[in-house]
C-alpha cells in the first residue's frame, strides 16, 4: 500500500521504539514522530501498554495527544487513560472536537467525569459538552458536534469571513457556513467556494441556498446515515424541533458508524455475541463465541429427543435418518437468505415499499418456485440412485414444506426484531437457523409419520 | 422521519404526478418538482417505468436531469436510457463529473459509448473521460474524478482565487485546493478555509500543508476506504507513480463502495448469487437464490449417500441419527464465527498482524477451549436424560472434533480465498456450512465407526 506519507508503520520501527521509551531517549522519540500522521500513532500505540503509550504521549504537543487518544480503539483507550490524571484528561477534552470529547467522557466512571468537566477552563466547551452529554449516543444529537460556522442572513460576506477567522481554531474543517435568522432558526447554507468567489460587501441573505436538508436531534443513526447518504453529503446539520441550529454532523463520523453498523450485522450473522477482533485474546475470543455454540448445542439436544420420539420409525425404515442433513441445510439455507433480504430492505427503506401482505404473498411466490425445483431435484437423484419411492416422495414433499415455512419465518423473524427495536440481523444468525432445524425437523419426521 | 426539506415522498404525490404524466400536464410537473433534490426525484422515477421517466426529466433542465439519472439504481438506469438518443445522453454525460460520466458510459454498449463520446462537444470532458475508460471500477483509478483545482505552489492567493473561479463550474465540491510542483508532482494541499483567511498576496507555498495523504491510481477500492477512514479525509488525491497529481477521490463515492462492500457481503454470507432486493420481481429473486440452494441440496443428498454406508451401524444402534444435527449444527456454527472472525480482520488489516502460524495457535487454543465446554454440557445433558454411556462418550468426542476442525476451516478458507484475490466473505456463506456438514458427519460416522 503506497501512499505519499513519509511514514511507514512497521515492525522494526515499533521494536526501536519501544526501546527508545525503554531507554528514556526522548530524542529519538520526538525527532521520529515528528510530522507523524496522529492516527499512524495511535495505530502504534495501539501495540504498546498503556505506560509505554503514555511515556510516548507525553512528549508530544496537547493537540496532538488529544488527536492520538481521540482515534485509539475505545477499548484500548480505557486502560491507557487509568494512568491520567484529571487535570491532564481535562487538557484532553479541551483539544477536542465537542463530539469527540463527550465520547471520551462517556467511557469515564461518573465522578472523574464530573471532575474532568469541573476542571476545563473553557465556559464554551464546557456549555457544550454539558449539551450534548443529554443525548444518546446511537442519535443524531449524540452524533453532532457543536463546533461549526453560522451566519445571520443579514451578514455581509465580510462579516461572515470574519466569524470564520474568530472560529478557525475551534472548526477544523469548514463545508458550509450555516445560514440563520435572528431567532436562532436555520434558513439554509452558503458553501465556502461561494464565499471564495463572492464580492465583499455581496449580503448573505443573497447568495445563500435555502433548499438545505437537516436533521433532527433525536433521528437515528441509522436515519442519518440513509440522508447523508441518499443526498451525497459531508456535512449535515442538526436542528431541534423548533427549526433552530444546534450542530451539525460530519461525514467522518457517519463513516465510523456506517463501519461500526457493517461490524455489528457480521457480529450478528455469525453468533458472536460481543465486539472482540481477532488480536484479542484466547479468553475473549471463546467467551464472545461460546454463547450461540451453546444455544445451538441446545437445540442440537432438542433435535436429539425430537427424533428420539421417532424410534420407532427409524427402526422400520433406517434410510429416514439420510435425509436429516439435506432437509436442515435447506431449511437453514432458505432462512438466512429470506432474512437478509429483509434486513437488507430495512437497511434501504424506500419511501414506496410495499404492504406486509404484498411482501408476504411474494416471498411465497419464490419459496413456491424454490421449494418446486429443489423437490424436483432431490426427487430425480433419489430415483436414479435407486431410493424407495414412497420414501422419495416423503423426502421432496417435506422439503417442499420445509422452504415454505423457512421462506415465512426467515422473511417474518427480522420484521417482528426490527418492530420491538433489535437489530433484524440476529435473524440472519444462529437464531434462525436454530429454529429452522427445528421446525425442519418436526416437518419431515411428521411428514414420515402420516405418510410411511 | 423529519427533516427540513419542504418536499416529501409519499404514493399520493406519485399517483398525482403519474396523473399528470398522462394527461400531460406539464405546468403541473415542472411546478410540482420545482427545486426539489435530484435525488428525491431519481427515488420517485424509480417506480416510474422508462417512458413515464423520460416525460419527466425532459422537462427539467440539463443539469438536473444528468443529475437525476446519476442518482438512478444502475439496473433502473440502464432500462430508462434505452429511450434516449445519442445527442441527449452526450449532453447528459457533459454535466456531469468525469467518474460519474464514466460509470455511465461503462453500462452502455461499446458502440453507443463511442458514439456519445464522439458527440461531446466538450474536449477537456472528453480527454478526462478517455484517460478514466482506462482503468477498472474497483481501484482508485477508476473511482477518481479528474475535476479538481490545483494551484502551482508558486502561486499568490490571488492568483488560487482566480483558479477556483475558472474552475467553479467544473468542480461542484471543493475541499481543498491541491498544491503542485512545476513538474505536475503532488506537493500538498491548502483548505479553503485557510485561502480565505490569508492574505491576497501570501504565496501558496508559505501556507499549504506537506503532510497529505495520497493513494495510488492502482490501489483496490477496499485499501481506498481504509485509507479515508483511517485518517478521517473527505477528499483524497489520486497519483500515479512518479507522484503526478491525476485526479481526486471523494468521500461520497467511497460512502457508496462502503455500502456496496457492505451489500456483497451480507449477500455472500447468506448464499444469494445476484444483486437483488426485495422489490425485485419473483423470478428474480428466485434465480439469485436457486443457485446456493441447489449446492446446498447436493451437499445433503451426498451426506445422505454417506450416511447410507453407515446403515448397519444405524441398524444395531439407532439413536446415532438422534444427535446428526446437534454434530452438523456446531459445526456450521463454529465455521461461520471463524471466518467472520478473520473476514473482520481482513477490513481492517493491522500493520501489525500476527504470522500465519500465531494466529492459527491461537484459533487452536479458541477451539479447544469452546470444545471442551460444549462437548461436556453435551455429555452432562446425555447423562442426566439417561443416554447410554458408550453412546454419549462417542457424540461428546465426535462433537470436540467437529469444534476444532470447523475452526481451522473456517479460518483457513477465508484466508485462502482472499489470497486469490475472491471476496473472503464467501467463506462466511452456504460454501463453508456444505462443507462442514460433510465433514462433520464424516468425522461422527468414523468415530461411531471405531469406538462403537
């Protein structure tokens, strides 16, 4: 991966770090990081403990250690910031972005909160963080950062650039300049090009756009996304419902959620129950795992007595027990691909979707030509390899039914998860495919017994 | 959900506006759509089937209408400008940004494409457009606009200024201007904030940025995403070798191979083969689902031609079929949550990776220990329900097995895959359940073989 950075992280240049630290050569240290890409940092950081990182840090100028903790891995930061001290994590807040700082506090215990909060010498920020630290994380409010540029539509361009030069230090980076009337209400957005290309004494209120989409503080994150998305935004911002300006959310952080969303959805499809990566350790790895092993174990031992009812049948008619697999895979199959359709559905709303019975009668529709050509298959190689035919009949008719009732429950599951508030993923999981073995398995050895 | 646009999307609007399609009421849909987001409009003709579609957009003006068809679903595209002639898509393509033009031009046939770049009557466009054609959609190359502003790092402000101008109808956003060398070479970037706070007179080398972060023509679209996320960038420049600036990359686009990665894959865990969604038709849907199924089906019918050798241990103990799918459940439980595993480190690839061999002792250590936990609440449950001891001991074995070989696989394929350059995701799907039902059942089957 070539790019025009003058660093590259590896792994000599991490040994000769950690040595550096060892030896308290704080030249070395300070000469090499020099110009380094504050993220490149903390990707190294991320593969010291947390007093090697802090030795590191401590080096560096405020802004950047602010910007280094700002992009650790969450879990990672926890443990580096025990070896802070309220003052130097109040140093911290104060160098970040409104946003980001109240993620930072909110990884805090309550009361070194508190004291961080208590100990920053900025009324501005303070006032803000305090804000922002009503909303909930996972909507627009909990998203937005009080830091941005706004404009009265009475403004001259002058005027407007000279708000803009008061705010440099505090707004990193500038799309727009919000455009509001005297009560605080956004009216629209002028982009800086403009303002660029504008004479001086042009008024605001003349060049501005007033077709300007926003959200509101309390939309999900999940909502966010599909507008910033939809109309191809880099920054959106936020209003109550009032109409007035209260931040705004930069595409940035709709990227990490995008990525934290993907995250989670694989999580969910695979049963595993908590946010580990593969660097994490042995014991973590096999307790996010173990939880859905040990329901489909569950299940595994239901499905045991279940077929255990039958005895008898087996006992009669052995080859019963050779179709167990094919009909638990399709029923498996079918289901993980209904669900994801609907989670993907949900994931792209559209304005025009169709009714409930619709989709339903749909879904019906494709698990009748599915069930049809598989039957029909598993009916032709069952008779070319010489398979009793009642028995061949019972397996294709079972089958049949089993892509019915998967299609209905694989398509219901994630609507019914998304209705009370989960995310609709879980049904693409082990939830699913345990509960289609199951329902599976009742099908066919019913099937069995009312037709063998 | 609420936002500040004054327009929104509901079936009442679409009848009416179809209405008025009919009865051609034009003063109804120009008034109607007056200011109205492209993309709202694009989101509304996609119900609209093509002709319906072309009446409307040709009575909006140039730009919107290239708009809107470059925010139309690639396949509704496709159908919608069969209806239009060479003249009207030439005027379309020179409205928009040279990588959208070239996305369009890649869905049309290779005669139509030549014929509508023939029509430009825009040489710049057209130069662009022919040095884009040359690379593939999936690197950076080929998801680069070649409008962009750069400035001679010899330049005064004044002088960017007058850039910007001369280019401000080419390039829609501007988030920095690019600083280049007399050479062509990528120096740096300068924001605009920064141009509107400086001087008229400054020069540009006094006050742009050196350390910027630029990718390669040939770099794959996953390293591209990677590359912005990480240092959180809304615009990169693209070189090629020898450091020449060729074009820029923007972070709405990389929003949309985001969700496009994000699509492919929840598509490859859950086995559908085409790039459906729910409002597709039957057939469609059902052929994107036929094909995992029907491998699926094979899969179990080759398990039960496996469990047929088996028949007369069957026959002489008959509860083995009772725990087929506890064995065949873990298994593809364990196999999925392993390759998701090592498909979430491939997104987020680590300068700092374990070996092969490290990572693989790890998964052992993982394995072995969800093993031994799952294979004992097996043997206790077998126990308490008064299974037979020979039996239980068997099923608790088979099952350790099944654990620790579904990991490796599971592991190892995804990496496999994606070495030969095929999405790992595929490794999460219906592929490594087949599988690893087979191989479960295999090693169940031998062990009952042996020990019973």
């Amino acid at each position: 991966m070539e790019q025009i950075v003058q660093f590259e992280l590896t792994n000599d240049f991490r040994e000769r770090l950690q040595k550096a630290v060892m030896e308290e050569d704080t030249a070395f240290i300070e000469g090499s990081l020099e110009g380094v890409n504050s993220a490149d940092i903390s990707a190294l950081l991320q593969e010291f403990d947390a007093q090697e990182s802090k030795y590191v840090v401590d080096l560096l100028s405020d802004e950047v250690r602010a910007e280094i903790i700002n992009d650790l891995d969450p879990d990672q930061r926890v443990k580096f910031l025990k070896n802070f001290e309220v003052d130097e994590l109040s140093v911290i807040v104060n160098h970040l972005d409104s946003d980001d700082a109240v993620d930072l506090l909110n990884e805090m215990p309550l009361q070194q909160r508190e004291e961080v909060i208590a100990a920053l010498d900025n009324e501005e920020k303070e006032a803000n963080i305090l804000d922002l630290l009503r909303y909930d994380d996972d909507v627009a409010g909990g998203l937005m950062a009080k830091e941005l540029i706004k404009a009265n539509h009475n403004w001259t361009v002058v005027q407007c650039i000279e708000e803009i030069r008061r705010q440099a230090e505090n707004v990193q980076k500038v799309y727009s300049v919000y455009v509001i009337g005297d009560d605080g209400k956004l009216l629209g957005r002028v982009s800086l090009k403009k303002i660029i290309l504008a004479n001086d004494h042009t008024r605001i209120a003349d060049i501005f756009e007033a077709d300007v989409v926003a959200v509101e503080t309390f939309m999900s994150e999940e909502e966010v996304v599909q507008v910033m998305r939809k109309y191809d935004l880099d920054a959106v911002p936020v209003v109550n419902v009032q109409g007035k300006l209260l931040g705004r959310i930069t595409i940035d952080d709709v990227v990490d959620v995008m990525t934290e969303l993907a995250e989670e959805e694989r999580k969910l499809m695979s049963g595993i129950t908590e946010d580990v990566e593969e660097a994490d350790s042995v014991w973590m790895l096999t307790r996010a795992r173990l939880p859905w092993l040990v329901v489909g174990v569950l299940g595994g031992f239901i499905s045991a007595k279940f077929i255990g009812v039958f005895e008898q049948e087996l006992i009669r008619i052995t080859a019963i027990a050779f179709f167990i697999p094919l009909i638990q895979a399709t029923g498996g199959n079918v289901g993980i691909q209904s669900s994801s359709i609907v989670v993907q559905s949900l994931a792209n709303p559209s304005a025009f979707s169709d009714s409930l019975i619709k989709r339903l009668l749909k879904v019906f529709f494709v698990a009748l030509l599915n069930g049809l050509v598989l039957s029909l298959i598993v009916y032709g190689f069952n008779l070319l390899t010489g398979a009793a035919i009642n028995l061949s009949v019972v397996v294709s008719l079972a089958l049949f039914g089993v892509v019915i009732v998967a299609s209905f429950l694989g398509t219901i599951t994630p609507l019914i998860l998304d209705k009370f508030g989960f995310n609709p993923a879980l049904a693409s999981g082990p939830f699913i495919t345990t509960t289609n073995d199951l329902l599976g398995l009742g099908i066919y050895f019913y099937t069995v017994h009312i037709l063998l």
